[in-house]
C-alpha cells in the first residue's frame, strides 16, 4: 500500500531564509516526493536582500556529514550545490569517489545520478570559488557528475578556464558552449539561459537553421488556443532558454516565457534538486529536465512576494493536503473512521437506537417491528433500484457485476421481510396495500436523488449508511449479547431471526465488500476537501434517515 | 487566488540523516503548507543508528541568522529545539528578546508564539545541556516562550532543577507535573508520555478521578465501530497519553494507542514543528495540541522503514500530488491548456479541419454545408438536452439557472441552423425527415451517457469541446482574415454569417463563461490523478467525434 520512499542527497549551503541551499532543496524533495537528507558545505547568515555572513563547514566534518549518510541510507540520487572552497570541494569529491563505487552487491549503488550545480559565480557577476576551486570542480567532480547546470556566468568561467570561446551571447553560442561543456566529462550538460534574453524569432531561425535539435515549449499559449489567450497577459516578447547536450549526441531546446518576478532566489538550487528527484526516479536525463524545468518554471509563476529582496519560490506549488489519511494496519478504514467521527452523535443515535435496545432485550412490542418490516419493505424497493442505477452509471464489467450482485441481494432479503410479515399474521396483500411513509419516501427517494446528481461513488456514499449501519447493530447485539450482565440476548429472543441475519456471515461479508470499496476509491481517487464534504453530508443525511426510521417506527416522528 | 504563505523559523539543530532537527522541522512546515525558515544551532553528522558529530554554530553566528531573518520576513511563529550549549541558548534569548517585542507599527510582530521544545536529555537519558544551559533555558526563555513541551526525562530533570516532586511514574503523576512546570512561565505545557505506558482502564480511572479534566482520544476505534474493528489489528492495549496544562487553568489529556514501529526518530522534533505551525495559523493551545499531535501519529503509522536504526517519520503522509498546477496571470485556463496540449493533435485536427479552411476561404461546397447544418441540428437535440441533464443534476439555483439558459441558447441557435436551410433550399420539412448519421447518433447518445455515468463536472467536460472548438473556430478564422496573404475572407464570403457568429461577442462571451466554469471547478475541487485522467479521455472523445462530425459533412468517413 505504502510505497519505499525515494531517498535524495544535497550537498550544499544552508540559507537561513528558506529560499536557497539545503533548504530550498529539501522543500523540493518534498514536493517532489522524496525522502531528502543534507550535508551542510557552509551555514549563511542571509535574507531575500542579500548574504550577510557565511561560517563555512570544517571538511572534515562535512565529509563525516557525508559518510553518515551513506553508511546507513540507500540514496538514489545526488545533488552538490555551493561548495564553498578548495577544501570542501575536495573534501566532497573524495568522499563521493568512495561511496559511489559501483557495489555488484547493492544494485542502488551501481551507479547514482549526481547533478552538479557548479554554483562559483553569484548573480551579480562575482566569482565565489577561487580558480584552485574551479580546477577540482572540472577535473574531479565533473566527470563522476550524470549532469552539470552551470548558468551563463558559470559557463563563460569553465570555458575560459579551458581557453575555450566564452562569451555566451545568443542561442548559437549556448549551443556551443553546451557541447564544448561536455568535454569535462559529465554524461550531460544543461546550460541554462535565464541571464540571456531570447525571442520567438531568434528561436524559430535557430530551429530552422538546426532541424536536428528538439525544441521543447514550455508554458506557453500556442498555436490552436486562441480562445485561451482572450483573459491572459499579452503574448511573451521575451523568451528564455535552456540548452540540454548529452555526451550521446542529442540535443534539445527548451523554451519558456521569461516571468518578471521578483520571486527568483533559490532558481538555480530549485532546478538542480528537482533533477535530482527525477533522475532517482529513473526519468531520462531528457525527461527529467523537462519534468524539473517545468517545476521551477512554475514555482516562480505562482510565487507570491516574500521578504523584501529578491524572494523565495513557490515550492509547495504541486502539493495539495490529503483529506483522508492514508490507510494503516490499526485503521484499515480512515474515510469510514473519518464518517463515523464527524458525525458521532448521529451514528450513535441510530446504531443504539431504543428500537435496536428493545429489539436486542426481545421486548420491542410487536406492532413496532411490523410496521417497521412494511416500512423496510418500501425502503428495499428504492434500495434495490438505487443499485440498478449505480450498475447503469458503471462503466467496468466489475462495477456492472457488483451492483447486480447487490440488487439480486436485496431482492432476496425482501423474501426475509415476506417471512416475517407470514409469522405476525400480515399477508402479502396487506403488506402490499400498506401505505409508505413519508419517512420512507423521503429517505429511499434520496438515494435516486444522489444518484441522479453525482458519480458513482457518490452513490455508494448514499448506500452506505444502511448497509454499515445494520451490520455495526449486528455486531453490537451480538458482542452486548455475550457481555455478562448485559440484558440484551439472542436466545429465547422473539427477534433472534433478524439478529443472526445482520450478525452473520453474508450480511457481514457484504459491509466488508461495501467498506473496501468506498476506501480503494478513497486511496485510488482522493478526494478534495470539497468533495470529503459533499461524502460527509450525504453520509450524515442518510444516518439521520436512518434514525428516522426506527422514530417513524416506534411512532415517534 | 493565491494566499500569502504562513511563514514559520525553526532555531534547532541539522540533521544530515534529514529525520530530525531542522530537516524534519522543514518537512513538517512544508507539508503543514507553511514557508519555513531556520537558524542553525549545531551540525551534526548523524544517521538512524546514531550521532557520529557534532560541529557547534559559534553564538555569534547563530545570532546573526536569526537577526537575517527578521530583518526581512515577517515570522508567524517560532520553534526552537536542540540549542546545543549555554552560549548559543543565550544568543537565542538575547536575539529573540529582541524581536519578539510588540511593535505597535507590526500586528504580526505583537506577539509571535513560540514553542520551545526543551532538548536536554537524549532518548537514552544523556543529558545534553549542561546545568547552566538548562538555568538560561528555565529563567529566560520558558518565560517567553507560549508552550515548553518536555517529554518525561526532561520534566524530570526541569523539576529536579527547581527541587519540585519529579518521579514521573503514571498519568496522576504527569498532571501534577505539568502544572508544577507553569511556574517557568510558559503559557502551556504539553507534557509527552511517549515514554510512558498507560492503559484504557488507567485512564478510565483518570477521567472518573478528574471529571474537569478533557480527555481527547485519536487514532482509536472506540465504540460504534464493531464493523471497523473486523480487518485491524487487535485493540491496543498499550495507550500514549501527553498532557496539555495551560496557564489559563485547563487541562486537556490526549490518549492515543502506543504504535510499535522503530519510525521514531525526531518524534519530538516533529511534534513541536506542527505544533509551530497550528498556532502560527491561529489556532488555539489546545486546537493545536489536537492537529499536531494526530499529525505526528499519522506521520509515525504510515511511516515505512529508512536505515537501519530508529528511522524517521513520513512527514509527506498528509500531502498529494496537485494535477493541475494553479492559474496564474499568464496561464489563467491551466486546466483547458492541459487538455488541450494533451490532445494537441486531435485538436489541431478538429479546429484546423479542411472543412474549416474550406468555409474560411469561402470554397467550401454548399452541399457539405448544407449536410453539416442538418445533422448539427440533431446534433443541438442532444447538445440541448445534455444541458437540461446539467440543469436536473445541478443541486444550486445558480446551477440550474446558468445550465437552463445553455438549454434556450441551443434552442435559439437552432433558429439559425432552420435560417441556413431556408437560404439553400431546405425546407422545414425536409430538415425534420432528414436520416440522422451514425456520426450524429454517436456524438449525442455519448453526451447522455457522460450524464448518466458521472457528476456534473465530467458532463461538463463531454460540453466543453464543442463550445471550446467552435470558439477557437470562430477567433482563428477572424485572425487568418486578418492576416496578409491569407486566403481566409469574412468580407464577400458566402459562409460570413457562420463565421461571425461564432467569432461573435454572443458565443464568445458564453466560451468564457464555460471556461471559467470548468477552471474554477480545478480550483476549488483539485482533481485526483485518477479523475482528471477521466475529464482528459471524455475530452479526447468528444475532440475526436468533432472532428469526425466535419470528416462525416464532407463525405469522408
């Protein structure tokens, strides 16, 4: 039922605002779903404005950080982002040469994707890895790396420090620049453009001049979605793009508005982590920059201001709140619990309803039962019927079979309701010529309602009240029954019958099929809280008719 | 649409294993849907099977962190764990003295609620903050701190410090605690029992000698639940209890069943983190005593073994993956951009159809026309009583209104479709006798069947492709038109009626309004994976049935 986590390294700073480094990291392994572990490169004193001090990690602590990491955890992927210095970009590389050994006995550790943020120039152009840094960068960590990000800045350092052409202009130079970036050794290389300007004609010559290279859109409004365009923001002018080139040979563009937002700190952190999350899922390296791309892409569009700099993306963008609890080995039934719980008072009333009582101590006066028989009667030919229709809504073979399966059922138990109406002296006739209660109307014309106006699983919402609600007073009656002291029994009971049908095996075979079914559709669908609350007031509406049943029963109402 | 982030601080220690300390506080804050941010207290280098080292912040630096922070953000509620040693508590006490002070210019900055979770004693009964340490903690920032939450090694040690009775044995002896531990000067206490074991009959026994005393079961099946107790496990014998004592008087005892799992590492960390973002949301001490501590519960149930050792919590238990990303200013149809680009081809084929390009450039054969207005006048029956199904199974008078006025705008475009006939010769008569296609049936009977089958929202979406279509029709035509070298015509062709029709304000505007239906429903019912798999396959049958509707007109199928 609960899937293995997949677990995922950074290596990285820490940002005491939230936004960058480890912190930004670990939010997008959450949102991306997986386990994040960290080890700190450096701790940073800073905010959206800007760094206000750094207290760098001794290497061998970080190191040791590292080690504990690997010497207990299977971790699918990994992540380095700020270093910091010669020593701890050392300390990192010697330490990942260990424990990235291929392991013919751990097949996890064959080969773990590493993503290298070469973070050594800070955005406004200043270089923060001395030239001793950048040498073990290239020549030691690059080639163990499955991916490098470097930004413009970044790209125009590694290159130069090789002699290589530098100066990263327009879309022809990154896509030199990515393959020349390729000869440090990483399997690929993702150079990003976001401090370049591009647009829509500059892309569709550089296409049509490569027919070889994929270019991919991303976020945009494009051709056939006119009638999408009439309430949005004018077309973009301004483009940016990513180039991604792999040692294999291919390459591809990825293209996306460029947002005016101020809500940029931490991009580059945000890309890399959640590359990283993709490739230990096994994505391609194409995949999965499209995948993460996209991810930033929309973390920045739906950030909302934060501090008063440059601010934090919006990591938690792709996540929304699980309504209904997951199921566990204690509580294999959470929406039921969760129905139940909210509507307590309710349940209660009706599941130890003083019809339930007197039925279970055998002194409930006959003309209570039998008008309730007559009643129940009616109540089954709705019942029925709204099984019919959630077999006509159904669109699986399954679905069809199970809810016949349930009409032929009830169509039997009315055969239940003949027997006794026999046993006090009511023909068939007279069972027939009764005249339904508004109760009974009210309740079963509710349940054709429902199933007029939801899905199918609203329906079922609708059945259950009955169905779990008979079967917990079955279950009740004959646990009370066994209780010493209790008044309630089942032998020598008038209504013993009644009792040992709800009780027993077919009827309780039949709440616990009605019971895994609305939880599989909880787990397989969750539901919004929207739609937690339209279950919860069918749920609740059908409990109170149930305990207007027995009311109209005892003549009450 | 977006709502400004709760932003929370977390000044505690790092965890390289991620399963405590700031990294569990940071999953916690996401998942809890709040902007977390943290001030490092200490490194360490730990796993599951233990801590390898400890690297200490210098004082001085933990400060500036802190002062980083609220120097720029706005901080809704602050936690503080593991502090290490007697300087950095003190830097803690000195910085947060300093902001924590109401500032009449700053309603959020009036008082910050502040949870302070007293980590002094290791799990094996290791102290871990030397005697000074533990005064600082006791004398400055108990005081300013809106709940201590100890768990019952560190009550001991904080009574013992004070000379108070500290033999924590059962549930008496953890009431008379934690009121003993209000003379800190915390507003609350929550008082953990992890370490202790209960039992439903001791409590029971509580709550009859305390009738004042609240006591708040989670996680149990208690009674009315017969029915759930048949696939759990046995009734838990062994109980958790945590008492919550306030300053204001109450007292609140919350009982959950002991879970045995190794999952526990950063337990308490966990806890204090969800506790930090309740009442960063407002909520009461003991609302949020309820929420965090089920949280914490549901985190350590489903959680699944990481490492070899006590692993950590699953903290993502209560988050699900949104499908549909949110609307942004230059994105507002996220859900109809999605469907559409999922589909890219058998929209461009349905909206680009050679009929289309035909009547667009006025060559299109009349008699094809003619075929396609016929059956697109069947087709309108269909179209007019799908959204009187809409109307039937709408449950709001808005609901049914907007649904209705579909019904009499079909009706009325009909008007039209009689008005075409009349102009190539096709009387009333001949309209009405004309064989309805196969294509035509197909369509339409499809669009009952969705109303049958599922909610309002998936019948909608069976509507949506050809008002969408028909729309995007209408605004690409106008756009080609106007576009040079095109050989699109409004002007001279004979088809001008048609075209502006659709590209008209009338239908334009009623786009919009099914645009925004469907969007808002995205918003406020995310759909599952599960669902909007759905809406896309309906969608795609409907984009392909448009298509074959034309393909059908021009004798093509």
């Amino acid at each position: 039922m609960l899937e293995m986590p997949t677990t995922v390294l950074t290596i990285a700073g820490s940002d005491s605002s939230g936004g960058a480094g480890i912190q930004a990291d670990l939010k997008t392994f959450a949102a991306l779903d997986c386990y994040g572990c960290s080890a700190v490169t450096a701790l940073t004193a800073q905010n959206t404005l800007g760094v206000q001090g750094v207290h760098p990690t001794p290497p061998a602590f970080l190191e040791q950080q590292i080690q504990s990491i690997f010497e207990d955890l299977d971790v699918h992927a990994i992540k380095t982002g700020m270093l910091y210095d010669t020593e701890n970009t050392r300390a990192v590389v010697r330490t990942l040469r260990t424990f990235m050994k291929p392991d013919p006995d751990n097949p996890v550790r064959q080969s773990i994707p590493l993503v290298c943020d070469p973070v050594c120039v800070s955005t406004s152009g200043h270089t923060l890895l001395d030239p001793t840094a950048v040498s073990v960068l290239i020549e030691e960590l690059f080639p163990i790396s499955t991916l490098i990000t470097p930004n413009k800045s970044e790209a125009e350092l590694l290159l130069r420090h090789r002699e290589l052409p530098a100066d990263i202009r327009n879309l022809d130079d990154m896509l030199v620049a990515s393959k020349n970036l390729l000869i440090f050794g990483s399997k690929g290389v993702l150079l990003k453009g976001g401090h370049l300007i591009t647009t829509t004609s500059e892309v569709t010559q550089f296409s049509t001049a490569h027919p070889d290279i994929t270019v991919i859109s991303q976020g945009m409004l494009d051709e056939n979605m006119e009638i999408l365009k009439v309430g949005a923001l004018p077309e973009p002018t301004e483009l940016v793009a990513d180039v991604l080139s792999i040692s294999s040979g291919s390459t591809i563009l990825f293209v996306r508005p460029r947002i005016d937002s101020n809500s940029t700190h931490g991009t580059g952190c945000t890309l890399s982590a959640a590359l990283t999350c993709e490739l230990a899922k096994g994505q391609s390296l194409e995949e999965a920059t499209r995948l993460a791309s996209i991810f930033t892409y929309s973390s920045i569009s739906t950030a909302q201001s934060i501090g008063r700099g440059h601010g934090p993306l919006n990591h938690l963008h792709g996540i929304s709140r699980r309504c209904v609890s997951l199921p566990t080995k204690s509580n294999p039934y959470p929406l039921t619990h969760y129905l139940i719980r909210s509507n307590a008072k309710a349940w209660k009333d009706y599941v130890e309803h003083a019809f339930v009582r007197q039925l279970g101590e055998g002194t409930l006066p006959q003309g209570y039962f039998v008008h309730f028989i007559k009643q129940d009667y009616f109540y089954l030919k709705y019942y029925a019927r709204a099984y019919a229709l959630l077999a006509a809504k159904s669109t699986t073979f399954s679905g069809i079979q199970d809810a016949t399966k349930s009409v032929l059922s009830i169509l039997h138990e009315t055969g239940m309701h003949k027997q006794f109406c026999a046993q006090y002296g009511v023909s068939e006739e007279e069972l027939e010529s009764t005249p339904e209660d508004a109760a009974t109307t009210a309740y079963g014309a509710y349940l054709i309602d429902v199933g007029l106006q939801g899905d199918t699983t609203k329906l079922l919402m609708s059945l259950l009240s009955c169905l779990l609600g008979y079967g917990e007073v079955g279950l009740w009656l004959k646990k009370e029954a066994e209780r010493e002291g209790s008044l309630i029994r089942i032998e020598g009971n008038p209504y013993k019958k009644w009792i040992e049908d709800y009780s027993g095996k077919d009827f309780q075979a039949a709440v616990k099929f009605g019971l895994d079914a609305i939880e599989t559709r909880a787990v397989d669908d969750p539901p919004s809280s929207k739609r937690l609350e339209e279950w919860r007031v069918v749920w609740e509406k059908c409990t109170l008719f149930e305990k207007g049943f027995w009311d109209n029963a005892m003549g009450r109402d």
